[in-house]
C-alpha cells in the first residue's frame, strides 16, 4: 500500500465512462476510432467532449472551448476517466482556468503525454493528483502496438506497480549513471517542463525522479532545456533521472542527442536510466506520474507505484 | 545626456582593436571574412580571439575555451570591443565563467544578437553593461546590406541615439498597439529571453521595453514562448513591446506569426510597435540594448540612446 503524499483517482472498472477531450492540438474522428475501440474493448465507455473535434488553427478551439471541456469531464459525476485525444500545443494556455476544487472533490484519473505534461503539472500544483502518463486516444498501431495498449490498460484498469526496464534497441539506452533513486516520479515532455520553469505549476522536484522524454527537437536545442532546468536551481536536491525516448532528435551536427543527455545529466550526483520506451517513439509504455518511484540504474528498471487505487 | 541606470562602454573609434570571439556556434575563416573587412574599413583593428574557430558539434569549442576567450577579450586593456561571430547555441553554458570584476573594471561594447542574447542578458545582470544587438562578424551582405552595416558602425562609433522605424514590408508590421512607452530596451531573441526565465540573468522587466524578435520558429512555439513569459510574470509592469523580424517562422498550420503575435500581446495594455527591421531578416538594423528607449507606437518608431559614451 502506497504511502506517498497524492491523490490517487479510483481505478477505471468495466463500465465506466471515460471522457475524451482534447485540451491542445485539434484532432479528427477518424484519428481516434482505433483509441476508441480499445477503450470500448476494455469494457470502458468512451464520451466525447462537446469540442473534442473543434479546431482554431493549431489549436482544437478557442481556450475557453477547451477549458470548458476539461471543467465538465471534471464535473460530471459520471465521468470517471478523462483520456486525452493527444498533445501537441495549447495546454498551457487553459490550465489557469480549471476548477481546481472540482477536480479535488472527485479525482478522475487524466491519461495523455507531451503536450499533456503542462495539464498533469497543473493537476499536480492545484490538486496533487497522480496522472496517467500515456498515450492519447488517436492511436496509432504502428507506433503504440499491442504491448503499449496492455500498458496503458494495466494503468488505468488495475493497481498494481508499474515496471519498465531499460531497452538496448533503445536510442537513450547508453545514458546511465548507476545507482538507485526513490522518489516520486514528475516529469514528461522536456519542452513542457522547461516552458514550466518560473511558473506555479512548475513542481519541486527535491527529492524527485524526473522523467524527460522529447521529440523532433536537435540535440542543441535539448541541451538548452536541460542546461536551462540545470541554471534555474530545478535540478538541485533531485533523486534521479528517468530518461525516455528522444524521438527524431538528430540533425546534421556531429554532437548527438546521446551526447547531450550524457553531458548535462552525467553530473548531476544522481541516478540516470537511459532507454526506457516512454514517449513518442515505437512502443511508448504507460507510467504514472506524481507517484513514488524507484528507478534502479543498476538493474536498469523503473518502478512506480499505481496512479489509481 | 542621457540619465537611465545602466555602465556604457567607451565608443570605439579608429585605430582601436576590439576581439571576434565566439561564445556560441562554431564558425569558419571564410565567413568572418567580410566582418572584418568592414570592421577594418571603419578604422577598427580585429583581432581573433584564441578559439575563435574552435569547434566541438555545435559548439565552437569546449565550454572553457569560449569562456577563456570571453576572460581574455574582458582584461586585455588593449582590446576596446567584443565583436561576436555568430550566435547559434552555447552561451548560456557559459556565462557563470564570466569574469564580471573584470567587465565593471573595464567596461567594453559587446556586439550580437540571437544566441548571444544570452550572453548579453548575462552583463546586464552582472555588470548592468549596455550593449549592442547587431549582426556578428560572420557577415553575408545579402541579408545585411549597407544599411545594416551602416547601423552597427553608428551604433559602435558615434554616440548618436538609433532610431529604426517600423516597415511596412516587414511581416510584423500589422502587429501594434497605440501609445508611447519610455524604459530600458531589454530582450532580444525569444528562445533565449524564455531560456533566462527562473535563472538570475532573466531581467526586471517592469518598467522595460521588451525587445523580440525569432527566427525558424514555428507559430504555436512562438504562442507557447510568449505564453510562458505571460504565465511566469515576467510580463507584469511591461512599458511596451518592441518587435523585430520573426523569420522564416510559418508553418503548416492556418494561424501565422502574427496572429499569435497579436493574441499574446495584443492583450497586455501596453504599447506595442512591430514591423521593426531588427533581428534574423533581411536589412538587420542595429540597437542598443540596456539603454533608455522610447516605444512611439503612434508614429512607428523606436527611439534608444546609445551603448556607448
């Protein structure tokens, strides 16, 4: 039993209502039949927010559509789960205007990644609620098989532990410094986390495992984020480092996204983990995030504690 | 004469030598070549520092090399400027190297932009140092003509104010808010105003006329940039905005650089002028940064006392 200072939402049973709302980039119907299958397949029962499907530009609606949806997936009594349809931008954007005592009054576990990480800091700021780092429902076969479907569902639908171990297909997989962290595990896309730096929703991460992961940005642009967490004092008192995926991160220079993570992370005093499959690559597993965590460089596995109970 | 609170390097004038050093990217002989022609055509002596083409990926040499030739040009009595030859990325690596003792001892005019924003925001907080945000040494006359060259040689050499009007060719032109602003012209590149936020070289920016501009970002970046500075404070007590070339920045997406620009500015109630030739585009002008400004938005224009003395 878990005795770490969070809220942890009721676990998803057969039957439930789930939500899907898309509180950043806009979506499509189609992009998110294969997420609504799975869910449906798992005994859940999948609601669209009113907006999930609306588009301004790069954003899917206006922030007061978005937000408005949020709101309601954590109002409505019936709604048990909010999965995000995906990332992309606008998170931040809207996070201020959440009902933070309705989320409060009745936890709902949030499922979602990149873009996500910016809505489970402030979920975590407002409410120290646990979340659910994972795929969103435009899913993709191709780059969220069978495995990650089991992942996501073991973290939605059941309490146990999470474990995901380092693997050496794994483009971050060199990246280690041994030893063994424990902590609660806060973290998610890189560019969030810095573009949280100076805000209330940046977490303390004292005592911390943080988890990075990125995609599409050059290792030059990687070393900026993480030597920016490094010179704002964030990093100071942190437990240890869960490094994920860095998805389509080279460009032409001789310097690789490796080498970055290598150097601004290999002196921090502290436990780093390279190639865990969390992010935006092939394979994504599910973890919870704001949970205790112990990442065991030496053996080369992540656990964390459930995000549901 | 102008009163604002800020340590103005002497003007350089003919005969002096001032260093080309490079505190970021790495650079080539035959890409600084025209720089320091012009530089020598103004009377001015360049001289290269050590490592000025130093490389290591993206970095023109380890990070003590750049700073050892940072420490160099600062304490040698016979160098009178810092002419840097590029931006790119590295100078916030490097920046808590920086001899300050030595730069309030021998004030010297530091000439840049982009990366070297950072570099730049360093000196204001350490020295409370003026400088001039210009074109590097690794001069390509087909984005910086005459125009721009005559700029940064009035901005290094006389003790004139600089005045750059709003164009309308300029992409940012539609972005402005009436009125008329008065503070120190602080900013520069937006990734790296942003880097800055929650470390001690992010400057006060109450009172100030925040300078933007930013090159091959895409819009909903430049959204998450700007609604960073929004989230963190850091716009609070703003006198107005100055913005400069926002280059190559489109994307897919149907919502433009300026429409962004407009959304997350448009809304602060202060002045705002775009339209300024200042930044990665064609007709760079040359500004000071640190000194006293005035943000004329009725008129288009921005007025800044000089770097120098």
């Amino acid at each position: 039993m878990p005795t770490d200072d969070c809220l942890r939402p009721p676990v998803l049973r057969p039957g439930d209502p789930v939500m899907l709302v898309s509180p950043s980039g806009p979506t499509r119907p189609e992009r998110v039949a294969r997420g609504i299958e799975l869910l449906t397949g798992w005994g859940l029962r999948p609601v669209l927010a009113r907006h999930a499907y609306a588009r301004q530009g790069y954003l899917a609606g206006g922030d007061e559509l978005r937000a408005a949806d949020l709101n309601a997936a954590f109002a409505d009594p019936e709604v048990r789960g909010v999965i995000c349809t995906r990332g992309g931008y606008g998170a931040q954007r809207v996070v201020d205007l959440i009902d933070m005592a309705a989320v409060r009054r009745d936890p709902k576990v949030v499922a979602g990644f990149s873009d996500i990480t910016a809505l489970q800091f402030a979920l975590w700021r407002g409410a120290r609620l646990a979340s659910v780092h994972g795929p969103g429902a435009a899913w993709l076969d191709e780059r969220t098989p069978l495995s990650s479907a089991e992942s996501l569902h073991a973290a939605l639908m059941t309490t146990e532990p999470v474990t995901v171990a380092a693997a050496r297909d794994e483009e971050t997989y060199a990246v280690r410094v041994p030893g063994r962290a424990t902590g609660p595990l806060l973290g998610g896309n890189l560019c969030l986390i810095t573009a949280s730096i100076g805000t209330p929703d940046m977490p303390d991460l004292t005592g911390a495992v943080l988890l990075i992961e990125e995609v599409q940005e050059p290792p030059y642009k990687v070393d900026r984020m993480l030597t920016h967490l490094r010179r704002c004092g964030a990093l100071d008192g942190l437990a240890g480092v869960a490094v994920g995926q860095f998805t389509e991160c080279a460009d032409g220079w001789d310097t690789t996204v490796v080498d970055v993570l290598a150097d601004r992370l290999g002196d921090l005093g502290v436990p780093v983990l390279g190639g865990l499959p969390i992010g935006h690559g092939v394979g994504q597993l599910t973890v919870p995030v704001g949970t205790e965590a112990t990442l065991d460089a030496d053996a080369g596995i992540l656990t964390v504690t459930p995000a549901v109970a």
